[in-house]
C-alpha cells in the first residue's frame, strides 16, 4: 500500500485538520467526537441537517456542509459508521427549536447509530426526524445493506432538502421534501478496479485485467455480476437502461443526470460517459434539464463511475438551482 | 488497460461532447480543430485569454473556459501539443481589437506550435502577447522541455489574467501581470503511480511498490529522484522546502497554496496533504491568505499529488477574488 499518509490509524482526524484550515470561512471541525459543523451553527430558526457515515467516500459528507446544504456532518473511520454518541453531538451543536432532520444512507450500521441519536436527541425534547436514502439499484441485500444501497442520490438528497431548510421550512416540510427525492432517484455504479483502506492496506477485492463490477456499492461491495471490459458506449447504455427501467423513467420526464467519479476515473473519461449518458436519455425522449459531474461520492481512490438520475418538477429544479456554498459545491453566493 | 472509453483515438472528441452538453451555458465545442470556446465570444472591448496544451489534464484548460478566466482553449491529443492553426481558430474565435494574451506551459512542441499561431495572428494584425510559463522547480531540463515545466501555476495564471480582462485591464496589463505571476509562483509534485495514456495501453513508467517519484512532471516525466516510500510529514516536509527554497519565500510573505490532485488520490489524503503543508508554511511564518485544495491540472489517473505557492499581494489577491464561472472554478456568480 503506498499512500500519503502517517498513521493509518490518524488519517480521518488529519484529514478533517486540513479540512478545516482550508476552508475555515464556511466550517469548523471538533475532535472527540469528530464532527464538521457550519461555522455559524447553530442558525438561529432553521431547520438542521445532518448527515453523515463511514469516511472515504469524499467530499461526502464533510465536503458539503456549508449555507444551502448540511449543517454538519458526522465522519467515521474510513468505511465504518460514526458512533451515536457523535451523532447527537452533531445535533446539540447545530438543532433548536425548529428541529433536525438527519440524512441517513441505508447500511446496517448507519441506520442503527442514527436511530440510536435520534432517540436519545428526542428524549431530551429535540424534534429530531430520520430519512433513509436507498437508492442503488444494483441489488437487493448486499454486505452491510438489508435492502438497497445509498449512493449518489444522498449528494442530490442534501443539496435540495438543504436549500429547504435555507429558506426557512419547516421540519415537516423538509421531511416530506426528503422522502419525495428519495422517492424518484435512482443510481447504479460501475468498478474498473479496487479501493485499498488505510488501515487494511490491501485491495478490498480482486478484479481480472479485463472485468468490470457492475453495479458496484461505494465500499466495494459486489454488484450484480462481473462482466467483460467493453466500450464505453456499452457500458453506460447497460448503466442507463438499469437505471431507467427501476423507477421507472418515462418519454418527457425532466431530470437531473449525476455523473460522478469514484475517486479514480480521469475526468476525461468522466465527461465522455457523461456525453454518452445524455445522448441515450435523449434517444427515449428524457429530458435532462440540469447536471451535476465530477467526483462527489467517492470511493477512495476506485476507479469506476456511477450515473444518478432524479425526476425534477418546478419545486426540485428551483431548490438544486438555490445558492450553496460549500467547498464541493458552490452557486449562487 | 481498462478504461470508460471507446476508440482510444476519439478519446478527447467523445470527452467534449460530454463537456459541451454539460455547460452548454458557459461554452460551446468546435471540431476540426477542437476547441472550446465561451459562449458568449467574442466579448467586445475585452482582451481575450486564450490557453491549451494536450489533453489528459483536465480540468485544465477547457474546465477553465467561462465568464472571469479563459476566452478560450485549445485541446490538443492527449499529452499532445494542439496544432498551430487550432490556436489561431482560438484566437479568431474569440480576439478583436483589444488583443489577446496566449498562456502557454513551458514543453517545447506548445511553445512552437503557439508562437506560430501568434505569428500568424499578427500578420493578420492582431495584437497577441505571449507568456510561458514555468513554475515547475522540480528540475531544470526534461523530456519535452528545455528549461523548467509548466504546471499547477498555470490554474493561478489563468485565474488572475482572467480576472484582469475581464474586469477591462489593456493587453499591456494584462500581459505585464501574467509576468509578474509568472515570476512569483512555483510548484512541486510527486507520484505514488503511472498514468496510462488510451493510445498508448500501458504504464508511463514503471515505479517499485514502494517508490515514490520526487519532482514528477504531469505527463509522467522523471523528476528529480526516486525516493523510498515515507509517510506524509515527510514527504510533505521535502515538497514544501523544494518550493520555498527556490523563490525563496520568506517569513511575512503573505500567499495562496494549491494543494492539487494529480487525478487519482483520494481527497482523504489531499486535504491531509494540504493540511501538512499549511502547518509547515505557519511554522515558517509564511501566511497563507488564500487556497485551493482538488484536482485542477492532473496527469489522467495518475496517484500523486503538487503543491503551489503564489506570492500575494493586494492586487493579485483582488484578482483571485473576483467572480468566476467556470465548469470547475465558480465564485461569486
């Protein structure tokens, strides 16, 4: 393993310290537990959200905590849940009377310790709802997941319910909200080879000179099947069509396409796919009317890709349009 | 060599499609020569700047292409210098009778290849300036270039010309700045692997499972040692003494450091990386007034990561402030 790097035992913490120093405008990061929190939480009458989960899936989540998306955010070690303990600190620093609502990506560990937070937040009079995204399409149950995976729409998710609690709704608005864009996004993924964690020090799985995993999960995890390399206009028409036929999408549905890197992928190859993928929702009449590429929820240093869409209608677009500013996303101020 | 990519010759072509539908608001694509263009050019009364290079670095030049830095760039192959008469299509794309200022990196087949098309250019009486740029500290002739390389200082350059003519600064301004850009910036970089060029099919070079590749180039040429594997306050150490000692900069200098991606590491070690060197830069008294911190000139997939440091003063951190919209720098519009 060849990584930059000190102790792998110290790389989130580390991490978040530079984190913090270059982006001290927008957040601030605390240790023990380790959490990343708006710099000027908490906002006076506004709706928290937080999310959070196993690190090394950045700039998810701490990369998007900021005005117009998270309130904070809480990272575990690498690929494993934070604990409760760091999930109600997150909401003691940033919740008030309007309440909270936390963002939850559907793994075993992540639902538990969220749920665990939620209830000792309630127990002391906080209005604390929980939203779980699932929605990779790939499989059923996967390792860590009874259910479907969260992916890439858990970046979409954050973006628009965050531009909610911006503009002042309520929390059973921006709960309601959260459930609709779980409701109608959907997300596959694809890996051309295998992240290595810090603190394991070897690939996390063995991929042939010639295999792509489709339907990859953003810790590794198998997907579907194993197949052969093939060209790209194969693979992203595979990707498309597993995505399209789930929900599904239809002839004139307006949708925001996410086209996102795992970590590893050249950009070159980030937007050629991107181009494919536009070109074959425009073939079925789909029309993609905003867009979102780069590497947002990442898997280390995987390489591979995932294709994200989402059903907008005038509400969506207006809150993906609204201002943010974050260090991965920015627009508007 | 497994890659999302079709025929490795249409690699770039198929790349731009991508860009142009997903920034259809900012710029427009041309083929035969490719180019990417703002998509408001040409803008009256504005001096145009206008920069290219190969391929394979993105987002560097065409995810720069946008309203507060480039008019204009020119993709050429991969790692491939674009040809003379695409650089004049730029340059008649997008300069009128305020000029144009041609930013070129320091690799032998750019420089003469862009010095013809400004050649060209004037005999058609247009005032073009050229400036080359070569913040590369690392070693002092290479593969591809006589004198020092062109690299992360470029994405400064780019910003801060932008900056000045978009806000109306004369050519003699604008080109007088960039030298002086140009005079104060310096950078560094490393690799942890090889990137693999699409028409090529393997490996740039081949490093030792535990080596590290000191003073690389971004097209993967050899810098100034081969070094053993050495955790990140090491190797950071050794990054941030070669920039420092070569301006040098001192106690007092106030400046902007751009920790950058060479496209494949994880943004868990970049921001340990930028961390490192934000430390080590206050230990020495340098202030860091300004950052950047992602993957903005990289070498496709390649594992590694640079550092750049930019004298500041007034005027430069004015210019580095001022609105940008770009597919991959946006702020402030």
């Amino acid at each position: 393993m060849k990584k930059i790097i000190n102790d792998p035992a110290a790389v989130v913490a580390e991490s978040l310290r530079g984190l913090a120093v270059a982006h001290a405008d927008l957040l601030r990061v605390r240790d023990d537990p380790a959490l990343v929190v708006r710099a000027d939480a908490p906002v006076a009458g506004k709706v928290a959200v937080v999310s959070g989960g196993g690190s090394g899936h950045e700039p998810l989540h701490g990369g998007f905590v900021g005005p117009g998306m998270l309130d904070a955010a809480v990272p575990g070690p690498v690929f494993t849940s934070p604990t409760p303990d760091a999930v109600q600190a997150a909401l003691a620093a940033t919740a008030g009377p309007a309440g909270a609502l936390l963002i939850v990506k559907n793994y075993t560990g992540d639902v538990l310790n969220f749920e665990t937070a939620a209830e000792l937040a309630a127990a002391e009079d906080l209005d604390v709802r929980s939203v779980v995204i699932d929605d990779d399409v790939a499989v059923k149950d996967s390792t860590f997941t009874a259910g479907r995976r969260g992916v890439g729409g858990t970046v979409l998710l954050e973006k628009i319910t965050g531009a909610a609690a911006e503009r002042g709704d309520s929390l059973d608005a921006v709960e309601a909200l959260a459930r609709k864009v779980i409701g109608q996004v959907r997300s596959i993924g694809v890996a051309l080879s295998a992240p290595t964690v810090p603190h394991v020090g070897e690939p996390s799985f063995d991929l042939g000179e010639n295999e792509i995993e489709f339907g990859i999960g953003i810790h590794g995890e198998p997907g579907r099947e194993r197949i052969p390399a093939e060209p790209a206009d194969a693979l992203v028409a595979r990707m498309v069509e597993a995505v399209v036929s789930d929900l599904p999408f239809s002839s004139g549905d307006k949708v925001l396409l996410f086209t996102n890197s795992m970590g590893g992928t050249p950009q070159l190859e980030l937007y050629l796919a991107h181009g494919i993928a536009e070109r074959l929702l425009a073939e079925r009449g789909i029309l993609v009317e905003r867009r979102l590429v780069g590497p947002y929820i990442t898997s280390l240093e995987m390489q591979g890709i995932s294709l994200t869409l989402l059903k907008l209608d005038d509400e969506l677009t207006q809150l993906w349009d609204a201002p943010v500013r974050t260090p991965a996303l920015r627009w508007g101020i």
